[in-house]
C-alpha cells in the first residue's frame, strides 16, 4: 500500500502499534518461566550470542515478550518493523512477516522459548540501523572517516525491559528536525514515484527571456508541477516564468541567473526517483550523525560549499566555501572534530605531497621557481637553492621541508582555524577571492577555504572578547604568526548532503560532486533497501 503524503510518520507508527496490538493482545498464552522446555529452548536459541545470553542470565531466562506482560512489547515491536521502511531501511531485514508468522504458530513452550530469542534479536538489529544506520561509512569510501558510534546492545534490552516500548522505539530514530522533515520528503516522493512525477521533460535547448515556444510551455509546465509557479497558460518565457527559474537555480545550488542553460535543464529533468534516493541517502548519513552536534558548531557542507557557524539551531553566520577538488588525493573528507584555536598571520607549512608531486618538479626545471616559497633543512635551516641540484631527489628522497611566511600572498590568506586532525584538514581565509564567484567550489587540496574568514573569526571570539573585531585586528597589524585559543572548543562536522529540508522553502538538491551519495545508494541496495518502479 502507497503510504498519502497527508500521514505523518508518527501516526502511521501509533496506527500500526494500535493494529498490532489487537493482532497480538491474545496471541500467546502467558509463558510458565519454569517450564523445563521454554528455558531449555531459551538457552539454545542465544547461545553464542554473549549479549542475550548474559541479558537472559540476569533475568533468569523470565521472558520479555511472550510473558503476561509482553503483548504491549510484542506490539510495539511488530509496528516498528513494519514501518522500517518509513526510514529508508532494508524492509527484508526488519521483517515482522516472520515474526508474525513464528507467533501464529506457536503451540508449545519450546516454541516461545525460540520466538522469545528472535524477538530480542531482532530488536537489537531494528536499533542499530535506526539510530546510528545500517552502513559502516568507511566501509563504504576510505574518505568518509566519520566514526559511527553504536548503541551497547547490553543497555538497549535493559532500558527497552523498563520503558514504555512504543515511546522507546520512537526515541531511537534521530530526533532532529532535518530527519522529521526527510522522512516527509521520502513519502512525497513515493507518491510521485508512483504517479507520473513531475509530466514531461524539459528539451536541452537554452532558453531565456523573451523566448518562446513549445520548450517554454515545457518548462512553464515542469515549474508548476514542482511547486515554483501557480498554474498559468503562456507559450512565453515571461517576468513570472523567469522568477520561477530563479527560485529554482537558488533550491538546486545553481547560478541565479534566470538563463535554463544545461546545468538548470539536467536538475530540472532530474527524476523523482533519483531525488528520492538523495534523500534516503541523507537519511542514513543522519541517522551516522546521532549524537549531540554540539548547542554552538561549525557545520561545512561539501556539498553545497557552505560552511556555517549555527547556534542553538539558528545559523549565525554562513559563508561560500571552497572544497577539495575532486581527484583521489584531494577530496576534502567527512569527519567530526573540535575547533580549539585560530592562527592569524599563519605560516603555510607545505604538506609533504604538495611539495614532493608538485612543488619538487618545478624545481628541479628550473632552481629558482616557485621564489614565493622558502626551503629549510631538518635542522630548520634556510637552505640556498642555487646550492642544490633537486635532480638528484625522488619524491621520497626530497629532504626539505617547504614554507611560505606570513603575508598578502600566502596560500592560507590571513588566518587559519585549526581542529587538529590526522587528516591535516582546517579552514582558512585564501587570496583567490575570484572562486568563490563560480557555481561549483571545488579546487583546493582537502582544506575548506572560506570567503568571509574574518567575519567567521569575528563571530567565534564574540563569546570571549568585548571587541571582536578590534581585538583580532590589532593582532593582524603586528604581521606576526599569532595563535588564539578558543575558550571554548568549538565541534566542527564536516558532512556531505545533497538533499538539504529547510525549516522554510522548498526541499533543496545539490550535484554529487564526489560521487559519495551514489556509493552509499549502491551499498544500501545491497543491504536490501529497495524503492518502487517508476510509473512509465
């Protein structure tokens, strides 16, 4: 059954408990916790696994769902499972069919003693993929080295055994207003999925004011169906026509231009299918992200080449961003850090395979290249280039370490903001201002440079100085490398989310420019997780 965009997620899951209930009110005889059998049958059934065998030894083997008392349980379960879907999970893998199936059945006590087994079991595993995802993120790409961290599987039985089990389950899931709002998203989808999406392609040809035709008609019509124009009858690329455009290309990460060149055109036709699998894809990276994030942090969007700083779940600054480019060693990654300090005037100290891959070529053509960047020994010594014949070095052999000073010219601009990381990745100001004018962001070596740092450095010290401004001036006056703690560290997430649920607006949708969220659809495919054939 089609799940209408009109159900919330929560009533469809009180729905489903309150059906399950009655399924299952009467559906086992009270279990005798004595009976020889069901303890026998218990023991056998979670045996191997330490974590029910211990649970079930603390308890002395009394059940938890096929007791007088586990009918609510069962209930509560059989729901949840059932609405494993609603969160983009593999249905299979969560399915209440055979749980159902195993409780018909039931006509002994050895039996429930097996059912009393799976039930536990498959509650552990509905837990671990609700809240913190079904994907291992490494496992998936070496570059999203976010660490995922899972429930004690000891706790969850212990804290489920004591609370109210439909407002446990409830609580599992992520519990911010991002995920509400893509669990929405995914139901509308399915809909249009289901139907006919969005009507008609828009043709590739460019069209801008003043045009008109039958592409016009097209795109007046794809503009309308999504919501960015109220129904009109017009074959010309009108005032209305072209805010419409605007809108769109702001939602889709896009040149605001007004001009549906090939870029607008291949988001315009982008299908309701692939949209829908942006958003079970940011569902999982969620569900990755089940923690507190922290009342103040820095939230950089790689994807949207965004970096804000957000407070109490408000955006207090937002800048464009700069991102890794997109080639094996220079993809920026995903990870969770804390910032703890500023370094304004910073020295660029040149990683090892910048110097090595790009900077050592150059000199050994010609000694005197790159003149904007200093060589020293391992002693810390300035080393004489006219001295050196770099022909004689490898990329493992070159001993130098590679500098740039403080100044207008340095590859970190003014000021750098540092959470130390094995991954040498931070944010910085840049001298190559003209970038962040581009669409797409994505050309530094793994760092994120912003195109507001001072206003970013402003906003971070505001909390510990009076003058913020005045305080991180005076210091960039003296031209002098100077590191400022933060009296608070600050957590920093660096995350890549292509479907993006403001509180206000339209859902928003970036390119995939890592080809990250692909690799994650691929693998919950494998998984199990699967969505409907689009109506032809």
């Amino acid at each position: 059954m089609r799940v209408g965009t009109s159900k919330s997620a929560p009533a469809i899951f009180l729905r489903a408990t309150a059906l399950a209930g009655m399924l299952l009110m009467s559906a086992l005889a009270p279990v005798r916790a004595e009976t020889l059998a069901y303890r026998l049958s218990l023991t056998e059934a979670v045996a191997g696994n330490p974590v029910l065998e211990a649970f079930y030894e603390a308890r002395d083997q009394a059940p938890l769902w096929t007791g007088p008392d586990g009918a609510p349980r069962r209930a509560a379960l059989i729901a949840a499972l059932r609405a494993a879907g609603d969160h983009g999970l593999p249905a299979g893998r969560h399915d209440a069919n055979d749980l159902l199936a195993a409780l018909g059945a039931a006509s002994s006590d050895r039996d429930l003693g097996a059912i009393e087994a799976r039930m536990s079991a498959a509650l552990l595993a509905y837990a671990r993929d609700v809240h913190s995802g079904v994907l291992a993120p490494s496992q998936v790409s070496p570059e999203m080295v976010r660490t995922v961290t899972r429930s004690d599987p000891a706790r969850i039985l212990a804290d489920f055994a004591a609370a109210d089990p439909v407002a446990f389950l409830r609580s599992l899931p992520p519990q911010t207003p991002e995920y509400a709002r893509l669990m929405r998203q995914r139901h509308r989808l399915l809909d249009l999925t289901a139907s006919y999406g969005w009507g008609p392609e828009v043709p590739g040809a460019k069209l801008e004011l003043g045009d008109r035709g039958e592409a016009v008609i097209a795109l007046r019509n794809r503009l309308i169906a999504m919501g960015y124009m109220a129904r009109t009858a017009s074959q010309d690329f009108d005032a209305p026509l072209q805010a419409a455009v605007i809108a769109f290309q702001t939602d889709h990460g896009l040149s605001p231009d007004g001009v549906v060149g090939a870029g607008t055109v291949a988001a315009l036709n982008t299908s309701p299918q692939k949209r829908l699998e942006s958003v079970i894809v940011a569902m999982e990276r969620e569900r990755w992200m089940n923690f507190d994030r922290g009342q103040r942090h820095i939230w950089v969007n790689l994807a949207d080449y965004s970096a804000k700083i957000i407070d109490d779940g408000k955006v207090t600054l937002q800048t464009r961003a700069v991102v890794g480019a997109n080639a094996r060693d220079r993809r920026s990654p995903e990870f969770s850090d804390e910032m703890t300090h500023l370094i304004i005037n910073p020295t660029w100290h040149v990683p090892r395979s910048i110097a090595t891959k790009e900077y050592l070529p150059e000199l050994q053509n010609d000694p005197n290249a790159v003149s904007h960047l200093d060589l020293f020994d391992r002693s810390g010594r300035r080393v004489d280039r006219a001295s050196i014949d770099f022909t004689e070095f490898t990329t493992s052999t070159f001993p130098f370490l590679i500098k740039q000073g403080p100044g207008d010219a340095n590859a970190l601009g003014k000021v750098k903001f540092m959470f130390p990381n094995r991954w040498n990745i931070y944010l910085h100001d840049t001298p190559q201002k003209s970038l962040f004018s581009r669409e797409a962001r994505a050309f530094s070596h793994g760092c994120i440079r912003l195109n507001d740092p001072f206003d970013f450095a402003y906003t971070l010290l505001a909390r510990q100085v009076d003058d913020p401004e005045s305080y991180f001036r005076r210091i960039l006056e003296t031209g002098r490398e100077t590191r400022v703690d933060l009296a608070v560290p600050v957590p920093v997430h660096l995350v890549y989310r292509t479907a993006i649920m403001p509180a206000r607006g339209k859902p928003q949708y970036r390119a995939d420019i890592y080809g990250r969220d692909a690799e994650i659809f691929e693998a919950l495919t494998r998984a199990g997780v699967a969505l409907p054939v689009p109506q032809s």
